[in-house]
C-alpha cells in the first residue's frame, strides 16, 4: 500500500493518511490481525474476519445522520500500515465529528507516533469543518483513556453497550476544536446530555 494520487488526506512527518476502499480490506484486515489489542480489550478475543470490511464498509445505527463514514489508513514510506482511524464527520449535527477507532500498530508504542498521526488527524478534521470531535473509551482502558485526556478530550457522560459476549461503561468524550463550552456542546448533541436515554 502507498500514498495514492488524489486518495493522500494528510502528510504527517514520514507517514500519509489515506482513505481506505473496498480495494483495501485484505490489507486492513492483517493490520487488524497483526495488532489485536483493541480487539482483545473490547470483544475478549482478536479481531473477526469481517472486522476490515465492517470498518471500511459497516453502516451507522438506524436514523443517525452524518455527511460521510471515512476509514483512514495510516501508512509509511514503505507502504506498510501502521495505523488506522475510523472517522464519521457531522454526526448527528453539523460540525460534530466521531472517532469511531483510532488505533496505531504496538510495535510503534512509546515512539510518540500516535500523538504525531492524531495531531494531523485532528487538524485534518478541523480543515474540513469539524468544530467538535466525539469519542467513545471502554472504562478500564487505562492507556486510552489517558492518550485522548492528554490530547484535550474531557468526559461527557457514560453509557451502558454491548460488544461482543462483553457488556462494557463507555465514557463517551469531547473535544472542542473552535473554542466552546461543554453546554454548548450538549445543547448541540441531545445524546451526549447525562440524562439522555
């Protein structure tokens, strides 16, 4: 895999983000079964065989609006993956932008690429409109949880769901990106208000 003519969405130091297709699920997938972390913290077993093409190709819950669901590989000067984010940009309103995943090949931890792909990512999304960004951490995921407080994302709220065999609390996070309070904010995205259903 290589940055592609007119598929690059950002340059980050010796890495490109690129907008994955359906051309790229095999890929995706060995990333996928080549770093099962994640998946092993959220379902309790390494990533399915559909998890790639779920990501790439995978429709949001019934009735949720938004403009588009990008899947974004992150890939070196040798054309590796090395990481991947999964983006959905006016999610449930206009300027509000998810992070659905966000995951870095281990074998880079500790080297500071995650913050480095996620600065351009974040200033990638700010550039295309994104006024807030959204995100969902499994309670009990010590390292997320403080890589996205570390990058300015605070708590909203939590929420009960199921993955997998696994129940889960996820503290579902925000992050304004053009100044704003935390009561703007809800007043823009009813879901995300404590007492919401």
């Amino acid at each position: 895999m290589t940055a592609r003519e007119g598929a690059t969405l950002v340059a980050a130091d010796r890495f490109w983000a690129i907008e994955l297709g359906a051309d790229d699920v095999a890929q995706l997938q060995r990333f996928f079964d080549e770093n099962p972390e994640y998946f092993v913290i959220v379902t309790g077993e390494a990533a399915g065989p559909g998890e790639a093409s779920d990501a790439i190709q995978g429709a949001l819950p019934e009735g949720w609006s938004f403009t588009k669901k990008w899947a974004i590989g992150f890939v070196d000067e040798a054309g590796s993956m090395i990481g991947m984010a999964d983006v959905v940009s006016d999610l449930l309103t206009q300027h509000v932008w998810h992070i659905g995943l966000f995951i870095v090949a281990t074998r880079l931890r500790g080297a500071g690429v995650a913050q480095l792909l996620y600065s351009h990512l974040e200033r990638w999304t700010h550039e295309h409109g994104a006024q807030w960004l959204r995100l969902g951490v499994v309670e009990g995921n010590a390292r997320a949880q403080r890589f996205w407080q570390h990058r300015g994302f605070v708590d909203v709220r939590t929420r009960s769901v199921q993955a997998g065999a696994r129940a889960h609390t996820i503290r579902v996070m925000f992050k304004p990106l053009a100044g704003g309070s935390l009561r703007e904010y809800l007043a823009l995205v009813a879901r995300d208000r404590p007492d919401a259903p």
